[in-house]
C-alpha cells in the first residue's frame, strides 16, 4: 500500500478507500470509489475518515440539535470564549512531506461558525449513549486495550458508555467468512453493519461501534479495511488487528493503545459533522498511513474542541479534567501536561476585546452536498469516516 496514490471523494454516495490487489495502480491503491447508499467505511488507521465533507446522519438527527441557552458551558458564545483563552496554546501544522494527507488532498477550513451553519449532527437529551460491541475473541492485552479505549472514548466526548456482552464469530456465516493470504481469517464488515448491530441500537444511543481483534474485509475483490460504518443506522466498526500486538512489550502495548483511542476519537469526531482539521495541529488533521497518524496529536485544536463540545454538551473544564486523570493513570505523560496547560487557560479571564473569528473559504460543490469520504491509503468501499 503507498499512501501517496490514494486519492479522496465526497459527495456521491458511499465511498471509502480501501486496499485492492494490484489493480491499475502500482503499489494497489485505488482512489476512493462512489457508490450508493449511506454507509461509509473507514479504512486505515485513519479510515473511519472523512476528507472535506462531514459525517452526516439522518435529517431527524440533525433536527434534534440542542439550542442551548448562552448560559451553558457548552453555548457558542460560551464556547466562543474558551476558543480566545486556549488559542495561545494552538500548534502550528507541521510542514507536509510527500505522501502525506495534506500533501495528496486539497480541503477547506472549517470554521466553528461554518459547523454550526451546516445544522450538525449532535447528541440531544434523550440520545447520549454510546454502545460498545466486542466481536470475537480477544487475548487479555486486547482486552484491556478495548476496555481502556472504550473508558477513553467517554471521557473524551463527555458520554456514557457501555459495553455489550461479547458477540461470538459464529453469528458470521459462512459466505460472510473467507481465508486470505497465510489461512488468516477474516470477517465481512457488512454482515455486522447490515445484520448485527442495528438489532442492538437502542432509542438512547447515539451510535453504536462494533471492536473487534479480527481481519475485516468488506467485499469481493479488496484485500481488507481497518473500518466501515453507516451514518444514517448509526453503526459502525473497528478492527485492532493491524495496531500492533500490545502482548509484545511495554512499547507495542502503548502503540497499540494509542492508535485505537486515536482512531476512535477521530472517526467519532466525524460522525459529529466535523470535518478535517487543515488550520492547526491536531486530532481531526486527515492521515495517509499509519506513520502519519502516529506523529498527530490526540486532543483536538481550540475550534474543534468548540465543535466537539456543543455536539457533545460537555463542560470543557469538567471533560479536560476527567481526561488529565486518566492520562496521568495510563502513562500517556504529555497529553496530561497538555490537560493542565489547559485547564489553566480555560480558568483565565476571557481576553476581550475579540477579533471577529476568521472566515474559512467556501465549502466546495461536493462538501456542501451530505458528504462522504475517506483517506489514507489502503481499501475500496462505501460510505466513509477517517
């Protein structure tokens, strides 16, 4: 797979890329591919990824949005002020080298005023739940990765949580199994956004992520995907298989753990309408491979932690709290360093008088259309979320 033939596509359906065995392109990347429907598939570390469109859920969803009163922590206009306290603290974006996601693929900026405008997908007050279904088996080093991935996952979006009991292989049929390369076997993604989970949806979940420690493929014809989802079910999955064995060492174990909280909080990030971050260093910037994602931060910019807290109804103090603790207990030593740089900007008077906040260009044709996309270099498929 090389990263630098990916390609993106947004507007049209369902679309994703994936991985394919050498066809057209010499190292077996295609571009992402339009198809019909609502479901988009992530693929790589980053899939689950949406390039200059946003993940976007039913019109019933999206009319559901909170209209908080000022007074709220997580109002614009409250939310306005925490963006001018933690702006000092912004990091510029790196210089992108070839291959990388900013280097391949033109995306606009997304202001918090624009995401706003777009009427997003949020959370609403009888629909805060997120749902977490194993799938498989798992060792006990996975297992720990799932269950400090999923703890993450809350604390990150300010949600609830809960796990579902395990769902075995076996609800997979035949003709929704296959052996590839060495007899490894791999699971059909499909057969779990379009069987298995819906049943499991309940009125109170915003979405529900299958995890899984198998191989996923998504259909005839590609080799395999780390990540596939449907916007409008609000169901979706991810694989650890390809984030390393953290049974390994201390190191592989922390890898592994930081890629799955990473791509769990990315792609969650996009099925709340937000797009990729182009202006700052950050956990929503777009990624081409595995080695890029690594080198990104797992917190989000000042805007779209706005973004993230309106959707979410999250106090920033209260989640940005919650988070130092739990980095500081699972040896993630410099994002609870950050947590602290920004609790104290966050308990800093508002530095008014503020500048307006800055127009970003127009969204293009295919992103101001309900979008669709995916990045990073490796598959082929449906509807997208980095």
């Amino acid at each position: 797979m090389c990263p630098c033939d990916a390609m993106s596509a947004h507007g049209r359906g369902e679309e994703a890329i994936l991985s394919r065995r050498g066809n057209g392109k010499k190292c077996g990347v295609v571009a992402a591919i339009p198809a019909r429907g609502v479901r988009m598939i992530y693929r790589g570390m980053w899939r689950l990824g949406v390039t200059a469109g946003v993940l976007w859920a039913s019109a019933s969803l999206r009319s559901e949005a909170p209209s908080p009163a000022s007074s709220e922590p997580w109002s614009p206009a409250a939310l306005r002020a925490d963006m001018r306290r933690l702006a000092p603290l912004t990091k510029a974006l790196p210089a992108a080298d070839d291959g990388d996601w900013r280097a391949s693929f033109r995306e606009n900026a997304q202001s918090f005023r624009q995401w706003l405008a777009s009427t997003p997908v949020t959370s609403t007050a009888t629909r805060r739940v997120i749902l977490v279904q194993p799938v498989g088996e798992f060792t006990a080093a996975q297992r720990q990765v799932l269950r400090l991935t999923s703890a993450h996952l809350g604390l990150f979006y300010g949600l609830p949580v809960q796990t579902l009991k395990d769902v075995p292989v076996s609800v997979f049929p035949p003709a929704a199994q296959r052996r590839y390369g060495a007899g490894k076997r791999q699971l059909l993604a499909t057969h779990l956004l379009d069987v298995v989970l819906p049943p499991l949806r309940r009125d109170d979940a915003v979405f529900v992520v299958a995890l899984t420690a198998e191989d996923l493929w998504p259909g005839e014809g590609w080799n395999y995907v780390f990540g596939m989802a449907s916007l409008q079910a609000r169901v979706g999955v991810w694989s650890l298989h390809r984030f390393g064995d953290p049974a390994a060492d201390a190191e592989a174990y922390h890898t592994c753990l930081r890629r799955a909280i990473k791509v769990a909080t990315h792609e969650s990030g996009h099925m709340f309408s937000i797009t990729h971050c182009v202006t700052a260093h950050c956990g929503m910037n777009g990624a081409n491979s595995l080695s890029e994602a690594d080198g990104q931060p797992l917190e989000f910019c000042p805007t779209c932690l706005a973004k993230l807290a309106h959707a979410a109804r999250f106090d920033p103090r209260t989640r940005t709290a919650a988070l130092k603790t739990w980095y500081a207990e699972n040896g993630f030593a410099d994002e609870a360093l950050e947590c602290g740089a920004m609790l104290a900007a966050l308990a800093r008077p508002d530095p008014r008088p503020a500048a307006p906040e800055p127009e970003s260009p127009p969204v293009n044709a295919d992103a101001a259309r309900p979008p669709n996309a995916a990045e990073g270099g490796g598959a082929r498929a449906r509807r997208p979320v980095r």
